[in-house]
C-alpha cells in the first residue's frame, strides 16, 4: 500500500510541478466598458489585468439569458472573450473568473448593449459569490495539512539538532503520509473552491488540474517532494535526507499565498520560507521532547540543548514575523477595523501566551530538573496545544486580504467608467462605486453587507492637497443601495472618503478609503 502511495506522490508531484501559475490580478480596463454603448458588435470583449491570469470560466449572456459565447482565452495579462459574428441588437451581459497567484479567485461582470441603450442596466461589477462552504472546507484541509507539515517535517528537524530517536520513525512517518495526502488534497479542494463547484466535482479531473494551475499546486508540488526526501531520510535515518526533506517542505508554503506571493518577493518569500521553517523546529520539537521525558536519565540533557537552539530560534522568528505583519499592516487602526488586523491580534495574543510558557519552562521548572518533569511535561503539551491554535489563526490569516493588499488592489478602475473599492470596518464588509470617477457630477453608490437595512448613512468627502475641507451629505436608500447624487467631487485628485453607517442605535461602522478622481 505505500508503495503505491508513494507512485501517486511521485506523478502527482511531476504534474503539480509542472502546472502553470498565475500572479495576483485586479482588472485594470475593460473593452467594451462596462454600460458602453456600441454602434456594432466588437469581435471580442478584452479585459486587461495588472498581472497575469488563469481563467476559470468566461461566457457572454443576452438579456434572455442564453450563453451567447464561452469562448475565454489568456494571454499573458489579457483576457479575451471572443464573440460570434453577426451578434444582433440588444443588451449583453459578460462574466468571468480567472485566479491570481495567491490562488484567489477573481471575478467580475459587466454589460454593454450593441445598437441602443437598454431602459435599464445590470448591476455592472460583481464579486465572487459563494456560500462559504468550500471556504469552511479549504479551512479544514489547510489546517490539518499546517499541523502534520509542522509535527512532521519539525519533528525531523528536532531529530537532527536535538535528539536521535529510532523509536520516533513510525510516528514520523505516519505523519509525513499523512501530511502528504492533505497536500494532495488541499489542490481539489482550492480547485473546487475556485469554480465554486459542487461537492461531486471533486471527482473531476478539471478541478484537480484547475486546482494544480495556481500557486497553492506549486506548494503542494515542493511539500510533497520534501515529504518524499524526508520518508527516504526516515527509512535511511540519514540526517542530511531528513534536514533537506524538512526544510523544503516547510518552504513549501512561501510558494503561496499573500505573504509569500506579495511585494518584493524576493525578499517575502525568504523571509516567510525561514519563518516557517523555526515554527516547524520550535513547534516540531515537543514531541520529541514528550517523548525523550519518557527516560528520566536524559530530560535534563535534552531540555538543556533544546533551550540553546530555541534561544537563537525565537529571535530571528520573531524578526521574520514582525517584518512580515510591518509589509501588510501600516496602522494601529488597520489592527483595530479589519478583519486581518484582528485576526493577527489573536495570533500575536497566542504567540505571547506560548513565549511565556516557553519562559517558564526554561526559567522556572528546567533548573527543577528532574523533579519537575511532570510539571514541565504538562506545559510542553499546553505549548503544544497553542501552537496548533496558532497555526489555525495563520490559515485564516491567509485566507483574508491584508489591508495593505486591499488598498493596493481593489482601489482603481474596476472598468472606465468608475471607480470602485471594496471595504472593511471590523467584522462588515462594503462596496463604493463612483461614476463617472471625473471632476464634476458623479453617482456614488454604496453597499454594505448587513442583514437589515442600516438606521442611517452618511458621507464625508475631502481633499486637503487642495484646500477642500470636509463635505457631509446624508445618503439616500435605494433598494439596498446608499446614493449619493451631485457635484460635491468637482477638483481632480485623490478624494478622501468616509462613511458612517448607523447599524443600530449601539453599533456603529466606519469606512474610510480615498478614490482618484480625474
């Protein structure tokens, strides 16, 4: 049986190796624009990217609903949706979803008319739907697969540096299969989760390929090839199999992602890449040591050297780790008002709890030494506990857009006709749009999500570089959407906004965020 395991590892390996990968993408322009008016048809509707993308799914669709086209094709940053000829007067809608190389999916509509313009139009650009359920599984899987790849790939870290133990293999290597099943895995569920298919589509071999196309295939590609070197270094017990094994497969994970795929890479990647690796060391080791404390002879001798390599460890895990949070989060109220920036407070909260049992352990009972080996053995599993806390805190983290990224990204042209950014107070999420996006009249429109309609919203609009203090306007309901109608935006430039939405009359959210105006 594990021999053929270990034949699926190898071809899955080659073919993830070799699947292509996308770089993370925002739609730049679009052509015909969205709720562009056209004397005759275009031979294609072309969407232009700030990166390269991977489709997913692109079709063209009438005002009766019928698939006039689902003909997408890539190149490079452009995608193409070529149309038939001869396509009559009327109204069109066109969708897509392409993936970024942190393997999120990107999608979006927008409509245009050939002849005369429709009495009403669509709803323009939309984002991802999805009922959260492949987003729960992704969750799962990644988490599982964080754990094992830690305890697995740590654990033969801890053989090499701190103690050799025969006895450990079997439990080593359980886990490295495991670990390498939930690589596998983790490609059909990001697969799936991109199509927004159903649960028996991961029977398909469409959503394993689409799955392998992205960044998350690549990691999968790199853990599971450490994984295959750290088994042989097991079988073996060769000590430069199991380092080399252990230390690309915890690299593995600056392959993906927002941290590992951000900007400058080449300084992202590294530094998530060592991160990874002192976590899987640090958090890798205690079973090793649970299991050294089993020979009372050795507890002090293990725990000593132990205590030596984690005092060089943490601090430069700690550098790496306060480096990455300073490339994503640029203000207190960032860690306050988003989602990420509360989630990286709970992580930061656990970490300093797990630093301070770490303290105690080496300060308090260590020197107790070996009358406290049951106390010592009770925290190394509560260290234990927390750090499997915390690596769930970090696959949620992963799965939520940096506030430095959403600026970066979902501010500009969602097409030429307006400006749309997407927004986060706290838990709420919310949408504006601007139109035209130019000095003079413009429709602004806001969104937010809530169960029922908000008490009251407000907008402030300002521009210090040119003098223009702050503008209030209450804002209209329309169906779910807040309008704002008039002049207000009259000067070019980068406007601040703000808006204050009354949920009740004990909850309260603000959204900040600037728009370019030409």
């Amino acid at each position: 049986m594990k021999r053929l395991l270990l034949v699926v590892w190898l071809l899955a390996g080659v073919v993830l190796w070799t699947a292509p990968a996308a770089a993370h993408a925002v739609l730049q322009s679009a052509s015909p624009a969205d709720r562009e008016v056209l004397a005759a048809a275009p031979a294609a509707i072309v969407l232009t990217f700030n990166e390269p993308v991977v489709p997913i799914s692109a079709q063209v669709l009438d005002s009766n609903g019928r698939v006039v086209t689902r003909d997408g094709q890539a190149s490079n940053t452009t995608l193409r949706i070529a149309l038939p000829a001869g396509l009559p007067a009327g109204a069109y809608v066109a969708s897509w979803r392409v993936t970024s190389a942190d393997s999120h999916p990107i999608a979006g509509s927008l409509v245009f008319a050939v002849g005369a313009a429709p009495a009403s139009w669509g709803t323009g650009i939309s984002s991802p739907s999805t009922d959260g359920s492949w987003q729960t599984g992704f969750f799962v899987v990644r988490t599982a697969l964080s754990v094992a790849l830690i305890l697995s790939a740590g654990g033969a870290l801890a053989l090499v540096f701190v103690r050799r133990s025969p006895g450990l293999h079997p439990l080593l290597s359980r886990l490295t299969w495991i670990a390498g099943g939930l690589a596998l895995l983790v490609v059909g569920v990001q697969g799936a989760m991109l199509k927004d298919a159903p649960f028996i589509d991961l029977l398909r071999w469409s959503t394993w390929e689409l799955g392998a196309s992205t960044t998350r295939g690549i990691s999968a590609a790199v853990a599971i090839g450490g994984l295959l070197v750290l088994l042989l270094g097991l079988r073996l017990a060769a000590r430069p199999l199991l380092l080399l094994g252990a230390l690309v497969a915890l690299a593995s994970v600056a392959f993906t992602g927002h941290t590992g795929t951000g900007s400058p890479r080449w300084l992202s990647a590294p530094l998530l890449a060592l991160h990874a690796i002192l976590v899987g060391f640090w958090i890798g080791s205690l079973i090793p040591l649970l299991h050294g404390f089993a020979r009372s002879t050795e507890t002090k001798r293990l725990v000593a050297r132990f205590s030596m390599l984690a005092m060089i460890a943490v601090p430069i895990l700690i550098f790496c780790g306060v480096a990455l949070v300073f490339r994503h989060v640029t203000g207190w109220n960032e860690l306050t008002e988003t989602r990420y920036g509360i989630l990286l407070l709970v992580k930061i909260a656990l970490v300093v709890v797990l630093l301070a049992m770490a303290a105690i352990n080496k300060w308090a009972l260590t020197p107790r030494l070996p009358r406290s080996t049951a106390q010592l053995t009770s925290t190394i599993r509560l260290e234990l506990l927390l750090g499997i806390a915390i690596l769930a805190v970090t696959v949620l983290l992963s799965q939520t857009p940096p506030p430095a990224s959403a600026s970066a990204h979902e501010h500009g042209t969602g097409h030429l006709h307006g400006v749309m950014a997407r927004l986060e107070s706290g838990r709420y999420l919310a949408e504006i749009e601007v139109t035209p996006g130019a000095a003079g009249r413009n429709l602004i429109l806001f969104r937010i999500e809530l169960p029922n309609a908000p008490k009251e919203v407000t907008i402030e609009l300002s521009q210090p570089d040119a003098g223009i203090e702050p503008i209030h306007r209450p804002m209209t309901d329309d169906n779910g959407t807040h309008v704002l109608e008039g002049p207000e935006l009259a000067v070019s430039g980068r406007w601040r906004v703000r808006i204050d939405v009354l949920i009740t009359d004990f909850d309260k959210a603000i959204f900040e965020t600037e728009i370019p105006i030409q």
